[in-house]
C-alpha cells in the first residue's frame, strides 16, 4: 500500500527535534528525523554509498518507500527502550523526515523537492534569529545538542557582538532562501512559526491538532520528552547584556528585542 509522504522542512534550533518525536510518537506516523546529515546513521550506512544509491534523491526515495527500513528502526527502537512495540506498517498513514535546507544543498537533492506535489510540507520556522543564535550558542557551549539531555550547569555566556550580528545576517539569508522553497512547493503544505507553536503546553496541542489533521491522522494528545533549553529571559544567559542590547538598538537586528527577551 502506497503511503502519504511528509517532511519537516527547517533550519538549525527551531524546534524541530520537539515535533519529529512528537509526530514518531503518534501511532499512524513514522518520521525518521534526520537522513541526510554525515553524522546520522542511515546516511553512514546508506547514504553516502554511491554503489547503493547514484545520487541523494535515489537515497530519498528508497527512505521514503523501504519496508525494510521501517521494521529494523522499529526493532532498534524497541529494543533501546524508545518505543514500547513495533508499529504496524498497514496502521501507518504517512511516514516522513525531518530535514535543514542545507542537507539539500550539499547534497545536491534539492531537485528531490522541485516540481513535486506529493509531501506534505510542514515548514517550521523560527522567526527571531537573536533566539535562534542564542539556541545555537548554549548548544556549543555545554555540547547539549538534545533538549532530553540532563544537564544543571548555568552557563552565562560572553557574545561577541560583531561575530553575532554576522551570523544573525546569515541565518536571515539561509532563511529566506528556505521561505522561496515553501512558497514555491505546489503540494500541500503549512507553515508553524516557533514562538506561535511553543508559548505553552495548550499552544503546543492546539498545533498538534492541526498538523495531525493536515496529515490526514487521527487527533490524539502526545507529549513529547523534549523541553526548551533556554529560559525565556536571555539576559539571564548573556553575560554582557547591555553591550548586546546597545549593539542591536539602531541595526536592522532590533527588531528581535522585546519584552520577553530582555
């Protein structure tokens, strides 16, 4: 029985650990989560294998469609203590993965996504990059790239303004070009913003609901073990607070200032 296909499509600390597990929990869903990144373990043990697959989008394909794959990520899981039992492969509606529009373009897949309409995109973006910086700043810092990590070290970082504001630059640009690909994919898609999908525990169901009924699934509540790593007060976080501040009033950065950042 041919499947429904979906895929998250993100960029780097925007939440989208939080909803691959939140879609791989619901009982008529597998999302695979990341395949095309070098470190993942499908991509070192099949990806990267020319003799298997010629080019990214056959790997793609093969992801998409493998029952093998299906049934041995479910044992693993099983066996690890992340999942309770193995899912049916009939139960299941729709099976996707999550991905950053960089793994595209390294991979040279970017046509996988171009004149299609069969994915259920779900573009998940996080609009304020001062967030997203700090998001990816902590995960350096105390090497804790999984909101499920336990870890009590406060760590108070020193920014260096002048590398900060290059880098938000940066994220701005590999955002807009992620933006162009949603507004050009011809298929059925939705868009969630971060700070919309993650202010509280009822916003975070109300979401759910509507992705689930997106993906054509039943509408069930899932809870997810992931949690925000940052507090939602980044002074508390950024060690030279008003040399930050002062830098961003005036640059085309301010607007990621707000009440519930500083």
């Amino acid at each position: 029985m041919q499947k429904d296909k979906h895929l998250i499509l993100t960029s780097g600390r925007s939440g989208s650990n939080f909803l691959t597990e939140t879609l791989d929990l619901h009982p008529e869903i597998v999302n695979y989560g990341e395949v095309l990144g070098a470190w993942t373990i499908l991509y070192k043990l099949f990806g990267g294998r020319k003799t298997l697959f010629p080019s990214a989008a056959d790997y793609l394909r093969w992801v998409y469609s493998s029952r093998t794959l299906f049934y041995s990520r479910q044992i693993y899981y099983v066996l690890r203590g992340k999942l309770k039992k193995v899912k049916s492969y009939k139960k299941i509606k729709t099976i996707g993965i999550k991905e950053f529009m960089l793994n595209f373009q390294r991979r040279e897949c970017c046509n996988f996504l171009e004149n299609r309409k069969d994915l259920f995109m779900i573009y998940l973006v996080r609009m304020n990059k001062l967030q997203t910086y700090m998001s990816l700043l902590y995960a350096k810092e105390s090497n804790i790239w999984d909101s499920r990590e336990k870890n009590n070290k406060i760590i108070k970082s020193k920014i260096n303004v002048e590398k900060m504001i290059e880098k938000i630059k940066s994220m701005e640009n590999d955002e807009e070009v992620l933006n162009n690909y949603y507004k050009k994919y011809k298929g059925p898609k939705m868009k969630i913003e971060y700070s919309n999908y993650f202010k509280n525990e009822k916003s975070i169901q109300y979401f759910n609901r509507k992705i689930f009924k997106f993906l054509q699934v039943k509408n069930i509540i899932i809870r997810c073990r992931h949690k925000k790593i940052l507090p939602i007060k980044l002074k508390d976080k950024i060690g030279n607070y008003e040399e930050v501040k002062q830098a961003l009033i005036g640059s085309n950065a301010e607007k990621y200032l707000g009440e519930n950042l500083f």
